[in-house]
C-alpha cells in the first residue's frame, strides 16, 4: 500500500501534508495493534478477546514481533515524521 508514496516521496515539498498523514496512519496502526495485543493477553484485566487470545506472540519467533518490530517500525515513522518536519 505504501509503494505509491515513493513517488509522493520524490518531491516531500509538494507532498508533506499526503505523506504527514500516511505516516500518522502508520503510526497509529502500530498503536491499535498495541491496544489490541494487550487487550488480547491471557489474564490481562482489559480482554475483551476469550482464548486463544496472544498467547502465541509469547514464544519465538512470534515474540520477535511485539518486542523488536512494533518498537523499531515505531522510531522509523518517528524518524520520517522528523525528516519531514524539516522539509
């Protein structure tokens, strides 16, 4: 889906407020999928979502996901969000 705003990329100038709004729905996806991953926690007091649940983002390699992944896609659009203030 992000493959169209490389050529938005090209020109930031022209695109800033395209390519701010892009990289706030990217940002925001990764918050929900927080929210969601917590509120899915076996013995969590926020789930909503019965068994299975997470569990399984417990173990490796899924762990992967909620302890490095989420994090460094999260400094990425920090990053892009920096670059593009300076734009």
């Amino acid at each position: 889906m992000a493959l169209p705003l490389i050529w938005l990329a090209r020109e930031p100038a022209q695109n800033k407020a395209v390519l701010h709004l892009w990289n706030a729905f990217g940002m925001l996806d990764l918050v929900a999928a927080i929210v969601l991953g917590v509120m899915s926690a076996p013995g969590s007091l926020l789930q909503v979502f019965p068994d299975p649940g997470s569990e399984a983002m417990t173990r490796l390699p899924l762990s992967f996901v909620p302890t490095v992944l989420v994090p460094m896609w999260m400094v990425i659009h920090a990053i892009i969000w920096a670059k593009l203030r300076r734009v």
